[in-house]
C-alpha cells in the first residue's frame, strides 16, 4: 500500500538555562492546531524491532500539582478507551475504567 498523504505534529519545547521545560507548544497540520501551548505533554510510540515502547513525558515547571493529577487521570480514561477501540477487548477496558475511577477517587477528583 503507498502512502497518499502525509500530516506532521511537532512540539516546540523552550528550555531554561538548566534544559528544564518552561514553554511547550504544539502544531498538528490535519488538526488545524497552530502552536498552540499546553503545560505537559505524554508521548509514546512503538518500537516494532524491539518490541517496546519508547516514550518521551515532559511538563513545564509551572505546570499546577492538581491539573497534573487530571490531565493523568484523563490519559487513563482515554487509554482505556483506546485500549478497546484497538482490540475490542471490553472487559480488560472495563477493568482499567475501573482502576480509573479509583484513581480519581484516591485523589479526589470526583466530588
């Protein structure tokens, strides 16, 4: 199968003098997102030669304790429901739905 199209996402990381994030910015062409800024940032992607996940996590420094806690939260949520959409496995999804309310509630997320 050839490739017909090609789409580019990129993130601008601003380091300090100590190479610690204090501005990330990030673009996505089919998304219509332009440099738009956010405070953290998850990566991870496949290594299908060494069957593992190589991953990048970055957050600015400014980057408040309690949206750290969300924004993980919420990644959870949709790795579940990722989870599901890539393997149709909806009991294994039920069961990290589960972990994630749990997660929430640990942390008071929930009211």
């Amino acid at each position: 199968m050839a490739v017909k199209h090609t789409s580019k996402i990129e993130i601008t990381i601003g380091l300090d003098e100590n190479k610690i994030p204090e501005k990330l910015h990030w673009s996505a062409q089919d998304g219509a997102i332009k440099n738009a800024e956010t405070k953290a940032i998850l990566l991870s992607v496949w290594d299908p030669e060494k069957k593992d996940t190589l991953k990048v996590d970055l957050w600015t420094k400014d980057m408040p304790v309690d949206e750290m806690k969300q924004f993980f939260h919420q990644t959870l949520v949709s790795m579940a429901n990722s989870f599901e959409s890539a393997t149709n496995d909806e009991k294994m999804s039920a069961t990290m739905r589960d972990f994630c309310d749990y997660f929430a509630e640990k942390l008071e997320l929930i009211k």
